[in-house]
C-alpha cells in the first residue's frame, strides 16, 4: 500500500480539475505522507443534519488527515491511523461507504510503491505510478470523524503493471470521466462498489526515483 503520494497542483487548479470550490484552501502543491493533512473532496454534507437535501450542494475541498484512527479494541502503537480499505464488507467501513455522503475524492498527481530490489546492489526502488490520461485524477476514499477528521484510501488488486513490481494491491483511481466522480460520491453503494477495480495498465506512468 502506499505511505506517500504526491498532489503536484495548487488548491485552485486542483479544485478546477475535481470541479470542487477551494475556498480558502491554502495548498500550494507538494507530497502527503501517512498521517499528514491533505486536501479532500467531498459532497459538502459533513455539517448538514437531517434528510438530504432535494438540491445537489457544490463539492468541496476540505483538509484531512490521512488515516482513520482504529476501533478502540484494535488500538495499537502504529504511528498513523488505518491508511487503506482493503476489505468494504468489514463491519467498520460497511456503514460509512454504504452512506454515499461519507465517500470522498482524493486528488493526487503520483503515488509511491517500493519496487522490486535493485540487483545491483539489492536495494528497493521507489516506483512513483501517474496516470497518462488525467494530470489530477481521483483516488477513492471514505472519510470517517473522530477527534480529528480524517480519510483512507480504496484498495483492489494491483493491475499487471503494479504486479511487475511485486505489488498485490493498489489505490482505486478513478476513470476520467466525471460521472464516474459523481457516481462515487453520490450513486447507491451497489453501482458505487463497481468502480472498486484495477486502472489500466495501459494508462499508468512509472518513475523510478533515485
């Protein structure tokens, strides 16, 4: 699973690309790492009590942090909060992604996997994975509140290209196309849990760092 991933784009552009309102969002661009703060996109219900609304309310873009504290029975000493969903039937996600309002985009620019070791001197490669066909695209997330907000991450199984490097799992990126956005954060779980799938190989970039 990722522990970093990039949001190369400031909150405006970033905004425009995920057709949300920045407000008065302060990100300028940079990398998110496991337990920071990061920009997030949401339907705009986080403080809206009672029955939703007839009227469609603007997308907004909203800092959390990322990673959800654990359950109070599987508190551990682990420096950051649950990262990713690997598993949407477990008891503690099913009512939350159920509830379309608490499903959220994340926008990133890259994400980072350890690779496979280096043979020349045996060392992991940082692999930074883009998508060819959107500059900004949309990780699916579910975001949960405690003490502090916060967000993680859809996993699937990793696509041919993420398996090349030894990976079995991978960020659920999102399609292009806006209604697959739309769907996500506001369609019934059943249609929602369709987009739970590998990207295309054929649409990812690889960096290899250092």
């Amino acid at each position: 699973m990722p522990v970093i991933y990039r949001l190369d784009a400031p909150a405006s552009e970033v905004a425009r690309a995920m057709g949300a309102e920045a407000g008065n969002d302060p990100w300028s661009g940079g990398p998110i790492s496991a337990g920071g703060f990061a920009p997030v996109i949401t339907m705009g219900r986080e403080f809206v009590a009672g029955p939703r609304p007839q009227h469609r309310l603007p997308r907004r873009m909203i800092p959390r942090l990322w990673g959800v504290p654990p359950p109070p029975a599987a508190f551990d000493e682990r420096r950051h909060g649950i990262l990713t969903v690997r598993n949407p039937g477990s008891p503690f996600w099913t009512g939350n992604l159920r509830n379309s309002e608490f499903r959220c985009l994340v926008p990133a620019t890259a994400f980072m996997e350890w690779g496979k070791a280096d043979p020349r001197d045996g060392k992991r490669r940082q692999c930074w994975f883009g998508t060819s066909d959107q500059p900004i695209f949309a990780m699916a997330a579910v975001w949960k509140d405690s003490e502090v907000p916060s967000f993680a991450l859809l996993t699937c199984p990793a696509n041919a290209a993420l398996r090349s490097e030894g990976r079995d799992t991978m960020p659920v990126i999102l399609p292009a196309d806006p209604a697959a956005h739309d769907l996500w954060l506001r369609g019934e779980w059943k249609r929602a849990a369709e987009l739970i799938a590998p990207y295309s190989s054929s649409l990812m970039t690889m960096r290899v760092a250092g």
